[in-house]
DNA sequence: CTTACGGCCTGTACGC
DNA sequence: TGCGTACAGGCCGTAA
C-alpha cells in the first residue's frame, strides 16, 4: 500500500540499521515474489556491505560494495520489520520471505503476504538503464519536476489527469491516495482530460503534489520514533486524508457545501469533491 | 504510438 | 458463526 512518503519512510527507518553495515547472513525463504530473486541471491548478498540507501519513485535501492546494487519494491504489501520477534510456528510470520541480519546483530525481516513486491540484483552501472527504472518520470520533490516538465508531459494525453498522474512516466512515485489528495488540494476534477490542463492547474498541481508528499513524509517522521512502530514495523503511520476513503463526507474545503464523492476510473477509486475541483 | 484491461496473490470488511 | 462477494494504496504484459 505503500506510495511515495510511505517508501521514504520505512527507507528512513533502514538508514541507522544498514547503512554501513554488513551482511552477515541472509536468508529467502520463498523465491516467487512478483519476479523471482536472482540465481544465488542470498550467497549474493551474504558478506556485502550496504553503503548507501536511496530512493527511487517507490523503488528502495541499497547500494552495496563490489558495484552492485539490491533493488527493493514493496507492492502492495511488503513491510520491512526490525529486531523482533517474529515466529513461522505462531502464524505471524507466514509471509516473511526474506531475513537480512547485519554485523552489529540486527534482524530486518520482509515480509509481503500479497508478493507484489520485488527483490533483485543489479549492476550499480545500470542504475538508469534497468528496466524497471529507466522510464520513470521525475522526483516530484526535486526541481527536475517542473511546471514546463508536467504540461509538456500531458500534451497530447486524452486519458483523463487522474490516471496520466498515475503514470509513473509522468511523474514518479504517487500511487492512488496521494493523486486524489494532490488534484483535491490543486482543486482540479480527476475527470478533466489530461491535456486540457491549463498552465494555472498545472501550478496548482505541482505544488498541491510537492505539498501533499511533504506534509505526508513530515508525518511520519514526528509520528514514529525512529521511524518504528512498537512492533519493529517501519514506516507506516497513520495520516488523515482530506478526501481519500471519505466518500459522502463535507468537503473540508472553507466555503465549499460539497460532499466528498466516489467514482471509478481505470478500474480505481476516486475521490474528490465535485463542489470545488473543476 | 497510446490506451484499456486482465492478472498476479492474500486478507479483510461487509451483507445475508 | 459461516459463507460469498467486493475490494485493497502497484505494476506488468498484452491486446486493441
């Protein structure tokens, strides 16, 4: 379930685990998450050391020494659990696929009872070239996303804004949530068709995006400790949304008589206020 | 080329 | 309590 804040979230959770340590015993338990690990992945990582942890759009990436890289997805499930006690007997463990432990004697568990997620190995060489990273748009909380970036990436678009936001050509990193809370705070209609976006909406966007993700980040840092939960789970925290899973709610919008609505685009829910997102 | 849709898995919530 | 159904925040591959 896991979008742009929330990654960055379980990422800053990792960072005093891992970064700069080393592996000293890795264990995967289940080779069949969306793509199956690599030949070897566990002999792999077992003695690497983790330098670096970066985020990419939703995708974690530990940079390891001897130029390789472990490239993280987390679906729609996957959870990273620190030092706890976590048991396959009791049923609670059922899903934990992958078991880092690190030279300081720390245990970080993965866990993904859907396995959307995604684990692999790559040349730190191919950081822009793989695949599953080549195509994706800018960071939205980087300059590199523009105003001038987003119109010229919906020119032409027929889709409706919604799902061109969706896109992660477009721009990296928002999953379903965080598009309607971004076009609800821009106050722009999900239906409206992507390439009609006036330059003044496409403002309104940028900045409802950056906002939306930074206040969602900001978040999670004063909610966890360290970016934990009691459990040892990283990164989820609970966060109000102004619209999303509000269906038949006020509009929370000053002067707006709206009710929250919910319609259905791409196969998706949406949500957003018909009063004051034209 | 762009756009639309099915499928991957399991858990949970809800109506009857 | 049990059962069936719908739905869930992602993404890819394929077809149109």
């Amino acid at each position: 379930m896991p979008e742009l804040p929330e990654v960055e979230t379980v990422r800053l959770g990792l960072v005093p685990v891992l970064e700069g340590r080393k592996l000293v015993r890795v264990e995967a338990r289940r080779p069949d998450l969306r793509i199956a690990f690599p030949p070897r992945f566990a002999e792999r990582l077992t003695g690497r050391r983790v330098e670096r942890l970066e985020r990419r759009a939703k995708y974690i990436l530990a940079h390891l020494d001897r130029g390789e890289i472990l490239l993280i997805h987390l679906g729609m499930s996957g959870r990273f659990f620190v030092d706890m006690q976590r048991s396959n007997a009791t049923g609670s463990g059922a899903h934990d696929h992958v078991m880092f432990e690190t030279d300081r004697g720390a245990r970080v568990v993965y866990s993904d009872h859907r396995r959307f997620g995604l684990m692999t190995l790559l040349a730190a060489s191919d950081r822009d070239s793989h695949k599953l990273l080549k195509g994706l748009g800018p960071e939205p909380l980087t300059a590199d996303f523009s105003v001038a970036h987003l119109l010229a990436a919906l020119k032409g678009k027929r889709t409706p804004i919604k799902a061109a936001l969706l896109d992660q050509r477009v721009v990296a990193g928002l999953g379903n949530i965080y598009v309607c809370e971004a076009l609800f705070g821009a106050g722009v209609s999900p239906k409206r068709i992507a390439a009609k976006v006036t330059r003044d909406q496409a403002k309104r966007l940028v900045a409802a995006i950056r906002t939306v993700l930074k206040d969602a980040i900001a978040a999670g840092g004063s909610t966890l400790r360290d970016y934990r939960k009691a459990d040892g789970e990283l990164g989820y925290f609970q966060h109000k949304f102004r619209v999303y899973d509000r269906e038949g709610e006020r509009c929370s919008k000053r002067g707006c008589r709206g009710r929250i609505k919910r319609i259905v685009q791409a196969g998706r829910s949406t949500f957003f206020c018909p009063g004051c997102q034209r």
